[in-house]
C-alpha cells in the first residue's frame, strides 16, 4: 500500500526532531515485515531507481510505516528525506542479517546526523575497512580490484586481456616465515588457488618490476605468532591488521592509512599498533613504505608520514607493555627510510640541499587503465600508424623507444608519488620539483626523530642489524644533535627556495630551471603544520595565501588561478581547483592551531565538517574521497578523471572512505557542544559564527 497523502515535508525540514515534534515520541517503535516495507518504501520514495533516497527523489517524502506493522502502530510516520534513508539503511542492514521482521525505533530514524556519522565510522565502517593477510583474510585482502585483468605477452605484441587467474602473494627474502606459511595455505586450501612466490635478493630494479607487471601480486606484510585458545603450546601466525581506503582500494596505502589512523586511536588501537609494524615491515624489506603493498609499486613510496603516527600511537599506548619498542623500531625505521629513500639520489638535490619524489619505474603505469593515457600515445600512434592499444603495448615492451614517453612517465610516477596524481601544480614537472610538502613532511621526520631520542632513548639510540645503512656498523649509535642540525639546514633552504615574501606563500621549487613555480598549492600551509614557519611568515601565510584556497565547504587543493580555465587541452584534475581532500584539512587545522590562529582552524573544520555532514543528510550517508568545496548542494559529485570513490553503494553506506571519515572524527573531537548541535541542525559557518558560542573548543 503506497501512501496517497500530500507531500508535508520538504528538504528545509529540520535534521533532529524534537521530543514533542507533533505528539511523536521518540521511544516510539514499530515492528514491521522487513522485505514489505523495504519494497514499499523504495516504490514510493526512490523514484530514479538508483537504490537510494537523496534530495533528488521526487517522492511524497511522508512513508506510513506503521501501515506495515500491527494495527495499533498505524500512525507511526517517516517523514523528509533524512528519516527516510536512515530507514532504508536500517531496513538493508537488518536485511544483511537475514532478518524477516524487524523493530524500527523513532529514535533510530531520528538520529542526531553528527552522532549517527560518528557512530558509524567507529562502530561499523572501520571494521569493514579492516584487512589482514592471512588464513582468515587474505581471500578478501588479496585480489586486486585495479588489475582484475591483465596483459600476457606473445612475441612482440600484447594479445587481448583475459582474467588474473590465481591470486598471488611475493615475499621477501627476509621473510621464511611468511613464506613457509603462505606455502602451506596454498597447499591446504583447496580452491584458493594462491601462486606463493618469491622476491629476488638484493635490490629491486626497474626492469624486475617491468617484468612481474603482468604477474601482479600482494605483497607480503608482518605477522606475529599468537597462541591458540586453550592449547599453551600451539601457536600460529597470523597477519597483523592494517586498513584499507575503500571502494576499489583493497591493500595498505602508506599517506591514506595514517589519516585512517588518525580517527582510529581513540577506538581500534590494535589496528592503528599494526599499521605501524606493517609501515616498519615494509622498510626493512622493501626499502621503504611503499605506494601500496602490489608489486607494481616496489619501485614507489608516497609522501611519508611514519614518525608522526608512531608518536600519536604511542601517546596513546605508553601504558602498554609493548609501546616502548614499536615507538624504537618505528623511528629506526624511519631514519633508513630518510636516508636510503628520500636523501639519496637522485630525490636529493645536492644544491639545494631539498628533496623530490623520484620514483623508479619503467614503462606506463600498469595500474592505470588503457584510456586514461590516450592523450599521450595519440601522437606516437599516429606516426608509426597503429592503434592506441598497439603503440601503447609497443612502448611498454620496449619495441618502439621514444625519449620523450620516457621523460613523461617519470614525471607522472613523481607525481602518483606524492600522492597528488593528478593536478597542474606537478603534472609534466613533477620529478623536477623540490615541493613544499614533502620538505615539510622531512622536516618533520626530523624534528620527530631528534625528539624521541633525546626524550626516551636518553639521547643515545643505537642502530641494530636490519636497520643500519650502507656503509654503517652495527651498534652505531646516534644522538639527537645530527637531527637538529639536519632540521636547521632544511629551514634554511626552505627559507631560502620555497619561501616569496611578496606573496606571502611557500611555493616548489624546480631543480632544473632553478626557479619557483608559480602554482599555488594548499601544502603552502604545511609549514605551520611541522613547525619550520617563523612568526612573521605565519602571518604572512594566513593573511594572503589562506584566502587563495578558503571556500564555503574548506580547502581547495589549489588555488582557482592554478587550475586554469577547464578545455579540452587542460581537463580538470582531481587534486586541482574546487575540490578539497581530507589530509590537507587535517593538516591545515592542526598546523594553524600551533601557532594560535584559532579562529582560522575553528572556521576551516567547521565548513569541512558541515560540508560533509549536509552530504551525509541529503545523500542517504553517502561520505567520499574527495568533495567539491565551492558548493554544498552536491560536494559529493565529482566527476574529473577517476571519479568519486564512496558513491558506489547502493541502499546503505558500508565504509565511507577512509582518510574522509578519518578526517570527520578527528574534527569533530575538537568541537564544543554547541558546535556539535549547530552541525547537526545544519547550521551555516556564516550563522553560526554570529553566535556568542562559536568557539569549537
């Protein structure tokens, strides 16, 4: 029976009804027939039949839920578009459940959206973004959603792409363990199909990882031996946890992981503990934390962020037995990785003094789909007269040789390695730059590291076998001193290339022309976050760079100027101009906080969080990748080069995305309760800060 009665509710309905709203109460409830009602409500309020209620539904927007109870319930209504989603999603997951009939509560349909998106990410979406590689894991952890196929060499050409058909896992040479265990599971599991194989010793080249690209396999992380329940004896390995960003993203990414990591201390401790051992089990057998844990990554890292999460962990673990060593091995980890990686050539300038994201690699990169370089190949394949796909497989299989492809694909790895593929600010240049954000993120590293030996390793940390450096002896030990005198040469040339005080803005800096970019990025801001800014320079930044990159919904990635005017010859990118990103909000409130502009960061996590919750209402709990920051109606529909990753659920939201949900919790932690009851009623910035109370703290 589908509701005939006029449309009384309509998108300007207040988001948390009173008590007393209309006589309801909210320990009303309603025990209905699970499969009825959901047909029902999806017949009457999803009129475009996308499985989903949003604001742009055309329903009456008023569901007689008590129609489908018993008879005394017959009054029981759902009204405007928040309620009526929050009631699908409650009816799906009882569905999931394999319920038939289920207790619908007032109070559940009516949930405070602030409190509601909380509980959810805390209580449900973590979990669901939580792997492990292991016997209870790895079907869901290992197949990789970006190569499902791949191509298979016949003579000189690339034949058609067919399936992947095992999964696959490569270890380590330091790993016998794992190797052994893996073995074993392949063996013992019948219909897994699980190809264990083995890393060479001794350095991964470029021309290696070409050659296993069309075998694409996880890559081993850490385990731990854990005695079985009720057996003192027994004991078996098992994989420690890590997270995962979401929708297509199924593996550990070094930069979205900490973010994750970020909204997870207060709540999965035992995660956020084991994505630090799995950052340090990388380092010790890959070099450094990698992209993401596929074997077409060996050659790459992502900006680097290690010491940071491990002394946030271990702020919140130091009562724990174990705290004290994950802390030495993550900042023994840390320092090889600064040495080994991102000091050493050729990501060191040597005149400079700054470093630049030079990743190693051969070829295009084979997670990419086919279509998304046709723009580049168009011209080589029109002089050697073939297809795209046939001078595309040329290049990669090294019949055809072009200096030019050669140069645009290091560039274009520079650029998936820091993490800001793609915008204008680096694209076609990035392997030459020495960028504001990943000199602030070694700043860091270094502040970090001279600070942990000097207050826990009583200024005196010495380096033990499987984390010394070429060149080094076991046992060498190393104080805090070298570290400081590190972060003071880096301030220096920090000072000295990135910083214009003209404009009041740190901008990169290319090695090769020997002169600033003139793109304007919000990692300008990433200065008041690692502390390398003077006085006179943060009040530089805030009163001219900050307002290039403020909208109503946050930080835009780059300034509008930056972007450019959107042609065919210049397409949006997703990292460009109006679209705003989860760390580089984090990273923005936390920095401004430091050095007292409070206010500034009080606004910037407000509009980012009212963005996201007024998305959260109006899109049935939708929470995403990326958001528009220019507007508030539909931040969530982006659409420049990859798309929206977030958006691919139908019914109820099962993960959000990662670091965005990261982002949600940790702003919100720092809000007041006034700040808090604004969000969730769907007040504005502007309102709200004409309040008395519009501290966040």
């Amino acid at each position: 029976m589908v509701s005939t009665r006029p449309t009384v509710v309509n998108d300007s309905t207040p988001i948390v009804s009173t008590d007393n709203d209309e006589g309801k109460s909210k320990h009303e409830s309603v025990s209905v027939n699970v499969e009825t009602a959901m047909h029902h409500l999806l017949q009457q309020e999803d009129t475009d039949r996308n499985c989903l209620i949003t604001i742009d539904d055309q329903g009456p927007k008023d569901f007689p839920l008590g129609l489908y109870g018993g008879p005394e319930q017959s009054k029981f209504d759902v009204q405007g578009v928040y309620q009526l989603s929050n009631l699908l999603q409650e009816l799906f997951m009882a569905q999931q459940q394999g319920l038939t009939t289920a207790t619908i509560k007032r109070s559940q349909l009516e949930e405070d959206p602030v409190h509601r998106l909380e509980r959810l990410i805390t209580t449900s979406w973590w979990d669901n973004l939580t792997r492990r590689l292991d016997a209870d894991g790895i079907d869901r952890a290992a197949p990789d959603n970006l190569t499902r196929r791949i191509a298979h060499a016949d003579g000189t050409k690339l034949t058609a792409l067919k399936p992947e058909p095992t999964l696959r896992i490569y270890v380590p040479p330091g790993a016998p363990e794992q190797f052994a265990y893996y073995s074993t599971l392949a063996k013992n599991r019948s219909g897994l199909e699980l190809d264990v194989q083995w890393l060479p010793d001794g350095e991964v080249t470029a021309d290696f990882i070409k050659s296993i690209n069309s075998k694409p396999g996880i890559l081993a992380l850490d385990m731990e031996n854990v005695q079985l329940q009720g057996q003192p004896v027994a004991r078996q390995m098992k994989g420690l946890p890590f997270i995962v960003p979401g929708d297509q993203f199924n593996e550990l990414y070094n930069w979205d992981a900490c973010f994750c990591a970020l909204g997870m201390l207060d709540n999965h401790l035992p995660v956020v503990k084991g994505i630090v051992k799995n950052f340090v089990f990388e380092i010790k057998h890959y070099g450094k934390i990698l992209n993401a844990n596929r074997s077409y990554y060996l050659g790459r890292a992502q900006p680097p962020l290690l010491t940071w999460l491990a002394l946030k962990t271990f702020h919140r673990t130091k009562h724990e037995p174990d705290a004290m060593d994950i802390l030495r091995a993550a900042i023994l980890a840390a320092r090889k990785e600064y040495h080994v990686w991102w000091t050493s050539k050729p990501r060191l300038d040597e005149e400079t003094g700054l470093s630049r994201y030079r990743p190693i690699g051969k070829g295009s990169p084979p997670e990419c789909r086919p279509t998304v370089f046709a723009h580049v190949f168009k011209p080589y394949a029109d002089k050697y007269d073939m297809t795209l796909q046939e001078v595309s497989d040329a290049y990669n299989n090294g019949s055809i040789s072009e200096p030019d492809l050669d140069v645009f694909f290091d560039h274009d790895r520079a650029v998936r390695e820091s993490g800001h593929d793609t915008s204008n600010r680096v694209e076609g240049v990035c392997a030459d730059l020495a960028t504001v954000d990943l000199n602030c993120l070694l700043f860091q590293i270094e502040n970090d590291i001279a600070s942990t030996i000097s207050t826990y390793f009583d200024d005196n940390l010495a380096i033990p076998e499987g984390f010394v450096i070429r060149g080094e002896k076991v046992g060498t030990v190393e104080t805090s001193q070298i570290w400081r005198e590190r972060l003071e040469r880096r301030r220096a040339a920090m000072d000295k290339y990135f910083w214009n005080e003209k404009k009041g803005i740190y901008l990169d800096y290319n090695t090769v022309k020997r002169e600033q970019s003139t793109a304007e990025s919000v990692t300008s801001l990433w200065p008041l976050w690692c502390g390398a800014a003077n006085k006179s320079q943060a009040e530089r930044l805030v009163e001219l760079a900050l307002p290039k990159f403020e909208c109503i919904g946050g930080l835009s990635s780059t300034s509008e100027s930056t972007r450019g005017t959107v042609t065919d010859a210049n397409p949006q990118k997703q990292w460009d101009y109006p679209y705003g990103w989860a760390p580089h909000q984090v990273l923005a409130w936390d920095g401004l906080k430091s050095y007292d502009f409070k206010n500034e960061a009080d606004r910037l996590t407000y509009r980012w969080l009212h963005m996201m919750t007024k998305t959260f209402r109006n899109w049935n709990g939708t929470v995403v990748e990326k958001y528009d920051v220019t507007q508030l109606e539909r931040s969530h529909s982006v659409d420049a080069e990859y798309g929206n990753q977030g958006r691919n659920f139908k019914y109820a939201p099962q993960e959000g995305f990662g670091w965005t949900n990261g982002s949600y919790i940790h702003g919100v932690s720092s809000m007041g309760d006034e700040a808090r009851k604004a969000l969730a009623d769907g007040v504005s910035w502007e309102d709200f800060s004409k309040r008395d109370v519009a501290g966040t703290t």
